[in-house]
C-alpha cells in the first residue's frame, strides 16, 4: 500500500478551496464582429428608442447621462468608463461596442435577443452621442 498517494488524495478538495476565486475571463471580440460599421443611420426617433432602452436596461449602472455612476455602481463595487469624456471609447470600435452591448461583459449582462440588431445599434449611436467633448 502506497500510504502517501492516499493521504495527498484527501488533501485535494482542501487545495481546491484554496485557489484564488476564478478571474471574469478577459472579453475576446471576433476580428470579424470589432470590423462591423453601424449600418443604422442616427435618427431622433431610434436615438429617443434607445434612449428609452438606456433608461431601463443601462442607466443603473453606467448613469442616466452616461458618466458611469449609476445608483448599481458603488454597490457591485463597480468602476466604469466615464461616456461623456470622447477619449473614453476611443479605442472601440462601433462593431465592438454593438457586441458588447449584445453579449454583455463581465457584470453586465448582454441585450441578447431582447433586442433586434437595428436597436442595438441605435444604443451604439446614443452610447457615442453622451460625449461632449
Ligand atoms: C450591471 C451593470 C451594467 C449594466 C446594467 C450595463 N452595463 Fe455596460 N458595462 C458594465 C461593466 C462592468 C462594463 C465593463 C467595464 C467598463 O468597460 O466600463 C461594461 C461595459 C460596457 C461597454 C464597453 C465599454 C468598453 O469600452 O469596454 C459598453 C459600450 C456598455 N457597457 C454599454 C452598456 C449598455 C448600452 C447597457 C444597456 C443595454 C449596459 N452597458 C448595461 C456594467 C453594466
């Protein structure tokens, strides 16, 4: 009987509860999905719809304008870019906000198919539009 394999077998499960809680796996956007250009034209009434959509489904975390401050934020211990500075989305694309916005990162859970394409591209429309600078 190989007595140390058995007692390095019960300690297992106690080095499995030791392991530092799973990292939120780094968002990976398809080359394909970050190349796509918002086909939707900016309209008052899609940029009033998604407005509308904001309100409900973003404005609790990433604020009513856009500054990333929403009411959710302090206690999901939250830090989200602030829209309403240009250089904040800079590096994005529209293909990778519109993926974001559908798939979700992380914390925020995606639109998926609660909302059509066109619609989630008017949201990438309004999400540029909170810059002021
Ligand atoms: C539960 C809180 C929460 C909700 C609700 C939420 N988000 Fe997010 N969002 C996040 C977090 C966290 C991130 C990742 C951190 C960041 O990029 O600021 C993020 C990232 C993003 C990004 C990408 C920014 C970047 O450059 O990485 C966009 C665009 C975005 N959200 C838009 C939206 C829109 C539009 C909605 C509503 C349809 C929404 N979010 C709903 C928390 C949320």
């Amino acid at each position: 009987m190989f007595k140390p394999f058995y007692v390095l077998l019960a300690l297992l499960p106690l080095a499995a509860t030791l392991q530092e809680p799973a990292p939120i796996p780094a968002l990976v956007i398809p080359p394909e999905a970050a190349a796509l250009v918002n086909p939707t034209k900016s309209t008052p009434q899609g940029l009033a719809m998604a407005r509308k959509m904001y309100g409900y489904d973003c404005a609790m975390c990433h604020g009513a304008n856009g500054n990333g401050k929403g009411e959710l934020v302090d206690s999901m211990k939250l830090t989200l870019k602030d829209y309403t500075d240009r250089a904040s989305l800079q590096s994005r694309t529209d293909g990778e906000l519109f993926y974001i916005i559908q798939k979700g990162s992380g914390p925020m859970t995606g639109e998926g198919d609660r909302q059509k394409p066109a619609e989630i591209w008017n949201m990438v429309t309004l999400v540029r539009s909170f810059a002021k600078n």
